[in-house]
C-alpha cells in the first residue's frame, strides 16, 4: 500500500508538472511514430512545450491537481473552467492527464479524476469535457473507470 495525496497544484510543482509532461509527450511522440507515423512527423515540427505561461494558467484554474507520494508530483490532471460550450452553462475542460509510467495501474489517475469531480460538483459546474485518442485503450478505460462515457474522438482545429 502506498499513500497517496491529492492536492492542489501548487507554485512550487513548476518543475515536476515540466518534467512529467515532457516525459508523457516523449511517450505520446513513440507511440504516435508507430500508430500514426503522419501525424507523428506533424506533431515532431510542432514540439509542445510547457512554458511558464501554460503552468500558471492551470495554476491559476483552482481546478488543477498533483498526486504526490512521499513528498514526491507522481501525477497530475490539469483543467479549467469554460462557460458556454457544448450547450452547458459551465463544463470543465480537462487539457491533461499525466501519471509516470512506474505509478500507472496503482489508481492514482482514478483519484485524480475522482478529486476533479468532487471539485466539479462543489463548484456546481455542470459537466466534464476531455478528448481521448481513441487508440489509448488505457485512457479510455480510465475515464470509464471514473463515470465518464467515452466516444470516438474527432478533432476540429484551425491553426491561424
């Protein structure tokens, strides 16, 4: 057994939230080279960083989380608050859900998103909004594992 906190995200998680995305986007980069080489070359000349702008943003929210066991960011989820989308007055956006490799299957995405609902329902926000590749079978059972119903993912998007 171990013990896991989930707690607010914090200044001082700057580096772990930097290291555990770059770490997980290197992840997403593999798979991607095999699954969807295409998109892979795309998202190669795009190269997504994690700038301080982008960290305090979700700092910001109130609604991003860390798990931390023995002192140490193991994960994260980071989201935010829109108004107006989807038809719903106010949802919650779910931008990220990172876990390191070594703490996956231990629970620790499912206590993430438990604590994110808590704090939906709390805020009285009307609904939870993510986007899943549907080649993550691991993310998907995730969500599903946490109440969320999981349809195929289509992406619009307009770089301008």
């Amino acid at each position: 057994m171990f013990a896991l906190l989930i707690r607010r995200m914090k200044e001082r998680d700057h580096e772990a939230y930097r290291r555990l995305f770059e770490d997980a986007y290197a992840e997403y980069l593999e798979f991607l080279k095999i699954k969807n080489p295409k998109l892979y070359q795309k998202e190669r000349q795009e190269r997504r960083e994690v700038s301080p702008a982008r960290f305090h943003h979700y700092l910001k929210t109130g609604s991003s989380y860390v798990a931390e066991e023995n002192s140490e960011v193991i994960g994260y989820v980071a989201s935010q608050t829109l108004s107006f989308m989807h038809g719903v007055d106010r949802l919650l956006w779910i931008e990220y859900i990172v876990v390191q490799p070594k703490h996956r299957r231990r629970g620790v995405g499912t206590a993430l998103l438990l604590r994110l609902i808590d704090h939906a329902k709390a805020a009285k926000i009307d609904r939870i909004y993510t986007t899943i590749n549907p080649d993550n079978e691991a993310s998907i059972k995730l969500h599903q594992k946490a109440g969320f119903s999981v349809e195929d993912r289509k992406v619009a998007s307009l770089r301008v």
